[in-house]
C-alpha cells in the first residue's frame, strides 16, 4: 500500500484529471490532497475517495507536504504535484525503485526555454551552497518517492514550507545517509495554470532567499534564524512573494 500527498493551492483546473488518473492508476492507494488555497479545488477533490485537509492559513509546498505526511498511514509516501507530471510507465520506474528518497533525473518536455535557463541555473547555485549535493542532477520534480519513517525522523530539520522543500528534504536524507536513488525520466512540463511561472520573478527571488535560510540553518550561525529580527523579517517578505 501507498499514500500519495499532493499539495493544492488553487487547482481547481488540474486536481480532477489528476485524481481520475491515479484512482485507475493507483486504484487502492491512499490519496491526501493538502489544500491552502481559496478557489474551489476543495468542490473538485470532493467528488473523489480521498482524505482532504484545508488549511485556512498559507502553508506553501512543503508546508502542505509536511501536513500531509503527518495524516498518512502507510511507509511509502508519493508526493506528487496537482498536474500529474508524468505519465504511467515513468510512475512504475519510480515505484519500483528500492531507496528512502527516489528523485527523478528529468528529460524535461514542453518548458520554456526562459525556464529551462533558469532552471539549470537554480542547479549550479544550489550545489555550489550544498556541495555535498553535487552528484544529483535535478532537485525540484513534482514527484519523489519517500519513506515515511525516514521523513519523520528528519522532520524538525524541515524548515522550509515554499519551493525549496525540495532540496531540503533531499540534503537531510543525504546528511542522515539514507539510501537516495535518482532514475531517470521523462517529465511532461505544464506551463498552463503554471504557479511558477505567472509570478517567475517573486518565486526565484524566495527560492534563493530559501536557499540562504537553509545554508544558515546548518550553520554555527542557526540562532539567527530564531530571532525577532529575523522572524519579523521573514513574515514580510513572504507576505510580499507568496
């Protein structure tokens, strides 16, 4: 058996195809759809046999993910974006890989070139911060395989809720030593509906302000991020980029 997460701000156009292909793909996993938003995804994921939390509040991508492990039942966790990245036969190769966290080595079809620049570029950066990282080929795909257990053992060491969940997760399995596998795939890009995309600026300005957060927290200077300061600090500019 297998729970699969899926965050949803605002999906209301893509959470309902997504839910029809895992129910006959994954006809007996446990699907928990994580929702912070204010359109009527909730109205759409209710037509469907699945566990659906609101928040009322903001919680981001890894907020929404971290809420969603919590509510799950079973050791094998897929997180899955609200789009569907992939198709089936790319989901089995996911699957049927034995490691903690399974990332996918994406052959990206369909993204801007604009994107796929900045992209490639968001990977240098973040192995130049976490060189420990430097044998992984992609961190941001909209689909990972995790074990839960694993996931709640490192779970304080989450601590970013926006876009870059991704690569926190993965430098905190990697400092724990857990198994990692990366397989490649190809990933279907869809940029309608695209959060990313209608607010580029805003996302990669918070992606590397994360990134900076992340580095610091594994760093001697970790009290900073607890401060008054900071945290006052913080809550303004997420107001501003979210």
């Amino acid at each position: 058996m297998i729970s699969i997460i899926i965050p949803a701000f605002n999906e209301e156009r893509r959470i309902g195809r997504t839910l029809e292909k895992i129910s006959s793909t994954l006809p007996n996993a446990e699907i928990v759809v994580v929702f912070d938003g204010h359109d009527n995804t909730p109205e759409v994921v209710k037509k469907f046999p699945v566990k659906l939390l609101i928040s009322e509040s903001r919680l981001g991508k890894g907020g929404a993910i971290k809420r969603g492990i919590n509510e799950s039942n079973f050791q094998r966790v897929l997180l899955l974006d609200a789009d569907f990245p992939i198709t089936e036969e790319e989901l089995d190769k996911i699957l049927n890989t034995d490691a903690d966290l399974v990332i996918p080595k994406r052959k990206i079809v369909g993204m801007p070139l604009k994107r796929k620049f900045l992209h490639k570029g968001f990977i240098i950066i973040t192995k130049i911060f976490f060189p420990s990282l430097a044998k992984f080929s992609d961190f941001q795909a909209g689909v990972k395989l995790v074990n839960r257990e694993k996931v709640l053992d490192i779970l304080d060491e989450l601590i970013i809720n926006d876009f870059l969940f991704d690569v926190n997760l993965i430098y905190g399995f990697k400092r724990r030593h857990y198994k990692v596998k990366e397989v490649e795939i190809n990933y279907i890009h869809d940029e309608s509906d695209s959060k990313i995309s209608k607010k580029l600026i805003k996302v990669i300005i918070l992606m590397f302000l994360s990134l900076i957060k992340l580095r610091v927290y594994y760093s001697p200077f970790r009290k900073i991020l607890y401060t008054k300061t900071y945290l006052k600090a913080q809550d303004y500019i997420l107001r501003k980029l979210r």
